[in-house]
C-alpha cells in the first residue's frame, strides 16, 4: 500500500512538473504521456494496490487535461488490468519489453481515448504524427523513468506479495 | 710612513690646485662604485616594484572581482527588467485590447498544459473567484486563444482554437463570407461552410462573427493559409493559420461580460 501511494504521489509530481514545463516548450512538439507511464509501471512492478494510483493519476489527467472525466482514468485502469495479464503470461519486465509494452499501451491508449470521445459525441483526435511521435516518446522513456522510480521508491516499503518484476529476477 | 706622508701630500696638492685634477679620482671612484651601486639601486627599485605591483595586483584583483560581481549583477538586473519591459508591453496590449473591445475581463497568466498529448488546452491561473466561468472567452491582442471549459477556483482550462472539439462562428474580414473555423488537432484550423463559389484567397483574416454568443465581433482568428476548390462538392476547403503564436503566449485576457452601456 505504502509503495502504490509512492506511485501515486510521483506520478503526481511528475504531471505538476511536465504541465509546469510545458508551456515553455515549442507548442507542437511531442512529450510522454507519463500517467501511462506509471500505468505500466504500476502493472510490472507493483502487485497489490496498483489499480489504485492508476485510477487516482487517471482523474488528476482528466483535471488537468480537460478531457471527459473518466476517460483516462478508464482506459489507464484497462490499460494496468491487461499489463497484469500479459505479465503472467510473458516475460515483460526486461528493457526492450517494457518498451514494447509501453509503445503497445501507447497505442491502445489512444483508441480508447478515440472511442470513449466518439461515444461522447465529441470529435477524437487526429491520428497524425505528432501522436506517433508521442507513442515513441512514450516508449522511449520508459526504461529511465522506470529506473528513476525504482531509485526514488528504493526507500519505500515493498508491498508483502512479490510483483511480476521481483518473480522476473527470480526467475533469472 | 714617508710614503703616507708623500701620498697626502700629492692629494693636498690636488686639492689645492683645484677640483678638476682631483676628477681622475672621483672619475676612479665612481667608475668602480657606479656598477654595483647601479646593480643593488635595481635590484631594490624591482624588488619594491614588484612589491608594489604585488599589492596593486592583490587591490586590482579583488577590484576586478568586485567588479565582475557587478557586471553579473547588473547583467542580470538587464535581463530582469528587459523581462518586466516585455511583460509590461504585452499588458499594455492586453490592456489596450480591454479598453476596445468593452468587455469587463480579467488578464491571466498561463501556468500549464494540457499533460495529455491528444488535448490542446491551458491552464491559467484565474478562476471562479476572479468570475471565471465555463464557456468565457480567452483572447489576446493577437487574437483569439480558445475559450473556458472547465474552471475551477482558483485555475481554469482553456481549450485551444486549434483543438478539434472547438469551434468558432466567423467571418471573411474582406469578402464577409461566413462559416465556421474548427480546430484540427494539429496547430491549425479549418474553415467549413464557405460556398465553393466564395471569394476567398490567401491571407484573407478571418475574425469572429458573434454569432456564437461567446466571442465579440471582429476579434482576428487567424488568416486563410489554403483554399481548394474541389468539383462535386457543396463547400470549399480551407485551410487557417491561427493568429495566435501558441508558443509564445504568457498572458491573456478572459471576457467576463459586455459592459453595460449608460
């Protein structure tokens, strides 16, 4: 529980820092969605509790983003439900899967968004490059921001379970 | 002792006869001191000079130090008050458009955007204390930002223009042509409804109709970027550039409400 709450109040300070940033950075340029970030990091590595921090940064998006609220909050729990399945299934917590877990996630995320606005009647958004970029960027990320969670939740107490990534390194 | 007494004798005599037989002497004398006199008057007079310099250089050195602490100083106040000249021009606009358009309105700055890369929005730092409301206007002395679609008490959202669930009621400034300028989700906007027979080019400035009940007339969107003609169809298709450089937007001004006129 203490370390899902950790999740959640970086994932916090992390949205407070980029919107922050944002405005000093050129309009169109592509940045991480780093709510679906901290999904998949909450979905490889926490084991209890991690839905939590994921509902809770999903609303705080919908806050700060404007979009229909809800909306992220859903789709990011979905997003956080099938990583949970894919990790029993395989082996995602190596660097390149969790790339390819994100850019995948990535992906999803933005058909959901896409439905869930059209089922709102409202106009989705556009599939262009700057959202394939954004998916890159996502990815991209990953691997750092993981490794920064890991250092910076190092000091929090571990949830009592191990998580998927903890059976990975057993695995090993 | 007679040699003694024979040699101060001689040099008597010189002295007698006068000083200029006596220079040899003097000119033996000096020819044998000046070398070395001359030797330790440099080394003395370099070695205070370099004394001098030595403490000079300390004085200039924490001088200089002092300076250099200056010039940052001052180089920064430049920058501060460059900084506080630009903000106090874009006011003076901010201001200046207040005036002219007759709409009671309160300047916000922008503190966010939107986290999510599929929403074009912004945060600022006024809200439902300051009369912030959903559906009010944003504008700047450029143009027309967006409009408030979710406000809160002290911060609302604003959603771009260029997003594509906006949409603003305007008009052609030349050919006053109407439609409608929808965001497209990529920086730009399309103008829709224009008949394919409409005169409409390039850089014709598109602005606000009022027929929306949101923006006051004649505020500039942005300017015609595109027309296509396309045969078989009921509307033209083109293409605006918002007048707004959202890149560079620090200040804007919220319309709270017309004011009444006496």
């Amino acid at each position: 529980m203490k370390r899902a709450l950790g999740v959640f109040f970086l994932g916090w300070s992390y949205l407070i820092l980029l919107g922050g940033a944002l405005p000093f950075l050129p309009h169109d340029w592509p940045y991480p969605d780093l709510v679906l970030l901290m999904t998949v990091y909450a979905s490889l590595r926490l084991s209890r509790y991690g839905w939590l921090p994921i509902l809770l940064l999903g609303i705080l998006q919908d806050l700060y983003a404007g979009t229909p609220l809800g909306a992220n909050a859903f789709s990011k729990l979905l997003i956080y439900f099938l990583i949970r399945w894919g990790a029993e299934k395989f082996f995602l917590t190596s660097t390149a899967a969790s790339m390819i877990t994100t850019l995948l996630a990535a992906s999803l995320d933005f058909l959901l968004f896409f439905g869930i606005l059209l089922l709102l009647g409202l106009s989705p958004p556009l599939m262009e490059v700057r959202a394939l970029y954004s998916w890159g960027i996502t990815a991209l990320s990953a691997p750092f921001l993981f490794h920064l969670n890991d250092k910076l939740l190092g000091s929090w107490q571990r949830s009592g379970r191990l998580s998927s990534h903890e059976v990975g390194q057993v695995q090993r | 002792m007679l040699t003694v007494f024979l040699l101060g004798g001689v040099f008597l005599s010189f002295q007698r006869e006068g000083f200029e037989k006596a220079g040899i002497l003097y000119d033996f004398a000096l020819l044998v001191s000046t070398p070395p006199q001359r030797a330790i008057h440099w080394v003395v007079k370099n070695a205070e000079d370099l004394f001098q310099r030595y403490v000079y250089l300390l004085a200039v050195q924490e001088e200089n130090d002092r300076l250099k602490r200056k010039v940052e100083e001052l180089l920064q106040e430049r920058e501060r008050l460059k900084e506080l000249a630009a903000s106090a021009d874009r006011l003076r606009k901010l201001l200046r458009l207040q005036k002219r358009l007759g709409w009671k309105s309160v300047a916000a700055e922008v503190i966010g955007r939107s986290p999510y890369p599929y929403m074009r929005t912004l945060i600022i730092d006024k809200g439902t204390v300051d009369g912030v409301k959903k559906g009010m206007a944003v504008v700047t002395s450029e143009g027309v930002v967006g409009h408030v679609i979710e406000a809160r008490r002290s911060s609302a959202i604003v959603l771009l223009i260029t997003d594509r669930n906006s949409s603003v009621s305007v008009l052609l400034r030349s050919s006053r042509l109407r439609g409608i300028v929808d965001g497209r989700g990529d920086g730009f906007c399309s103008l829709k409804y224009l008949p394919l027979r409409g005169d409409v080019k390039e850089g014709d400035e598109v602005v606000t109709s009022g027929m929306d009940g949101m923006y006051p007339k004649g505020l500039l969107v942005g300017r015609v970027r595109s027309v296509k003609r396309e045969p078989g169809r009921f509307f033209l298709d083109v293409d605006v550039s918002p007048s707004v450089d959202f890149n560079r937007l620090e200040e804007v001004l919220v319309l709270l409400s017309p004011k009444r006129r006496s």
